[in-house]
C-alpha cells in the first residue's frame, strides 16, 4: 500500500528513536565488547603472521650462525677442531700427523704451447711429502712411495697454503681440455715418490690458458686412485701462470742469454721498443756488446738508455746480463813491440791477468805498485782496441809454455813469487801512451774485482 507523506516522516522519525533505544538499553560491557573484540582479531592476526615468519628464518639463522662459530672455532683452536669428526678438512697421517705434498721449487716462466714445463734456470721440478706441522720430509711408509697424479687447475683456487681444503674443492677446480682439443696436458702425468720425494718428467700443454675464467692455469698433483686408502693427503698447487700460445715464443726472453742474443733478449727491453732502439742506434746490437759497454763504460751505457730507465730497471737487467755463459775466447793487448808485457782480457773486455816475460799473473797476486800500472795499461788497451789481439789459449810469449784452461792458469811448473813483488817485476817496461788520471781502478770495476776471475771460472761475476 502507497505510503502518504505524513506516513512516511512519521517511520523516517521512528527509526532514529529505535536505534538511540536499542543502544541505551544494552549494559556498558556489551557496548564496549564491540571494538575490544576487533582489536583482538588484528593482533591475532599480526602475532601468527610474525611466528610464520620467524619459522621460516629459523633455519637460515642457525645456519648462519653455526658456519660463523665454526669459523671462529677454526682460527682460535684449528688443532682441536681439526680432531673433531665434524670437520672434513683435517688431514690426517700416521700417528695422527698431518701430510701434504708441496712443490719444492717454481716454474720457469713464461710458458708456452708445445713448449717444455721446466723449473728455474731450467732445473727439473720437484714434489715433496711433507708433515704440515714441522715441515719434514716424510721419507718412511707407504705414503712415501705412493704415486701422484698430475693435474691442471684453475688460476682462482686461491687458497692459501697454510690453508686446507677437501678433494673435492681440489677437483671441482681441474681444468679439462676443450671439445674437440687434444688433453690440455701431455706427456709423463704420473709421478711416483721415492722416500717421500718425487720428479716431474717431460710435460707439455697443448693449449693456451686465454679461454678459461681467470686466463691462468695452476699445475696440481694429488695422490693416484688406489694408493693410501684411507689416508688424507694435501695436494700440491704451483702459483697461477699464463701459458701463451707458442707464437708469443718469438718474443721470448732467455734465461740465461746467449752472447749472440739480439739486445731485446734482456729484462726491460722490449723488443723494437726505446730502449732497443737507443742501443742499436749506439752500435749495441747483442747481449755480448751490451756486456762489453758494461765493463768498459758503464756510465756511457747508462746514458746512452736514458731517464726511462729506472734504476731499479738498470739494476735488473744488468743482472739478467750477468748470467750469460761467457765464450772462453781470450784477448791480449801487448804493450811494447817485442810482446814481452801484456795485459789478458776475456771476450767481455774484463781484465783476467797479465802476461809478463812469459808468464801469466793473475791480477790479485799482483803488487799495489803493479796494480797502478797495470791499470794505465788497461785503459790504453780500451783506447787501442784495434791493436788486441785474440789470444788462442795455447802458448804464452816467451820460452816457456803455460796454457790457459778456463780462467786458471796450469802449469808445468808452479809459476814463481819470488819476482812479483816491487818494482823489479815490471823494470824496464814502460807505456807508449799517458794514462787518464780519471781512470777507474781496475779492482773497482763492474761485476766485482775481476782479479778473483783469475782464479775462478769465465763467469766472473
């Protein structure tokens, strides 16, 4: 039924007053119940929310704790917890020692594709047993005769060596050779110990180290499947190397040079590089000449090299110098017509000994007296090098016959003293030309006092 207007203000006036009423005749507890109520539901719903939360970070929280008091535990007391079963790394021997293999010596670098793995200066390479607590070789046991396997590494496993690590963590860094290559390493893979030392035999890579990760490669061994079962025993890891492939060869520096190697064959000079170039435009165009200038003219040398070169770089390739293998070859400059007094140098123009009415004196047995004019007869020879000539090493001048072996002087007989000292040894010899007075003394020339060369070898230095 149609509601009239009068009707409808007389229920919209009702309504207000039954809702005022509703709510005055319930008790104050229940009015309040309402929001108290709701409050309690959030906060219910927040506290089961946070304790999902905390269930799910439970585990990663003790597991970053456990690892960060397992590490505390290991720097504070690595020997009690290295007796733990809790930690694998622990390398245990006989008699509960602690064995690891070690290099006993470093690589020759660079290293080349198709080239020889060597030791420094050429040597072989060797691999030792040793107890990790004192060092020792182990040179008893079985361990000791054990076989090792040979294997190429990644440059990163950088852990330090007075570290330990797992077999796995050794082999998860060996190195394979790439899809269709040949194996990254040839030749004798297999190394076994002898009294608890063992020799590597011919190796070789195949490829260069351009295409892995680090660009370097490490040389590993570990003990061969089958020996000491049971036994945890260290690998071995050399320093991180670069193998370049063998076309980089032809710009190889030798250790040590040859006298004949070009001038770039040295430490710090590049080749066609300043300095190469300084050099050859000075007419030094082998290691031999650069040796030459060194003896007679160091500072002429350094001057001709320049401020760019440090004197740390001075320093260092005048030793790289100084491991050439000389020749052997003699020189002699007379200084008188009838041959009856000269002076003895090697092939490098450092002065070895004397000649003297036929016989040879070493420049250490000489007087000071002698000393000072022997000194005036060397700078003469440098200044007349045109007129030294090369001394076969057969005969001296004079009656009697003395040869030359290496830098020692053999004789028939043992050469006199009696006639070395004062001023009757050298009576009667004089120079043809003056002496600078601003001549260095001999026994202050490069490489050392060469007068000790005359009792020494060739490599006077």
């Amino acid at each position: 039924m149609p509601l009239y207007p009068d009707k409808l203000a007389m229920v919209r006036e009702k309504r207000p007053l039954e809702k005022e009423a509703s709510a005055e005749g319930l008790p104050e507890e229940k009015r309040q119940r309402g929001p108290a109520l709701a409050s309690v539901i959030v906060e219910a719903v927040k506290m089961d929310s946070l304790q999902k939360l905390c269930s799910t970070l439970e585990p990663l929280l003790r597991r970053v704790v456990g690892e960060e008091v397992e590490r505390a535990l290991a720097k504070l007391a690595p020997s009690t917890l290295g007796q733990s079963s809790s930690s694998p790394k622990r390398i245990q021997g006989p008699d509960d020692k602690s064995l690891r293999l070690q290099f006993r010596n470093k690589l020759a670098l660079p290293l080349f594709t198709g080239g020889k793995v060597e030791g420094e200066q050429g040597s072989a390479i060797h691999v030792v047993l040793q107890d990790s607590d004192s060092g020792q070789v182990v040179t008893t046991g079985p361990e000791a005769s054990a076989k090792l396997e040979i294997a190429v590494l990644e440059g990163d496993f950088s852990v330090d060596e007075e570290e330990d690590w797992t077999q796995e963590e050794f082999e998860a860094h060996e190195v394979r050779e790439r899809d269709g290559k040949r194996p990254l390493l040839t030749g004798d893979l297999v190394v076994t110990l002898k009294e608890g030392v063992g020799t590597l035999g011919e190796l070789t890579f195949t490829d260069n180290s351009s295409w892995i990760r680090s660009r370097k490669f490490r040389l590993g061994v570990k003990v061969a499947s089958g020996f000491c079962e049971g036994l945890r025993i260290r690998e071995a890891k050399t320093e991180a190397f670069t193998v370049k492939d063998h076309r980089g060869e032809l710009y190889k520096k030798h250790y040590p040079p040859a006298l004949n190697d070009e001038i770039w064959r040295l430490d710090k000079i590049g080749k066609d590089g300043a300095f190469h170039k300084r050099l050859n435009q000075a007419g030094i165009f082998t290691v031999e000449d650069f040796l030459r200038l060194v003896v007679m003219d160091p500072q002429k040398l350094r001057n001709i090299l320049g401020n760019g070169m440090s004197n740390k770089m001075w320093e260092g390739t005048v030793e790289h110098a100084k491991t050439c293998v000389l020749s052997g070859k003699l020189h002699v400059y007379y200084a008188d017509e009838k041959h009856s007094i000269g002076v003895i140098f090697n092939n490098i123009f450092q002065l070895m000994g004397l000649i003297a009415d036929g016989q040879y004196v070493s420049v250490d047995s000489l007087s000071d007296s002698e000393k000072v004019y022997v000194d005036k007869l060397v700078k003469v020879a440098y200044e007349n090098w045109e007129n030294v000539v090369e001394y076969d090493g057969e005969a001296l001048v004079g009656s009697k016959s003395y040869r030359l072996s290496g830098v020692n002087t053999h004789t028939e007989e043992p050469i006199g003293t009696q006639n070395l000292t004062g001023s009757n040894f050298l009576s009667g010899h004089s120079l043809n030309q003056p002496a600078a007075s601003s001549m260095v003394p001999f026994m202050q020339r490069p490489f050392g006092a060469p007068g000790n060369s005359a009792t020494g070898s060739y490599r006077a230095f």
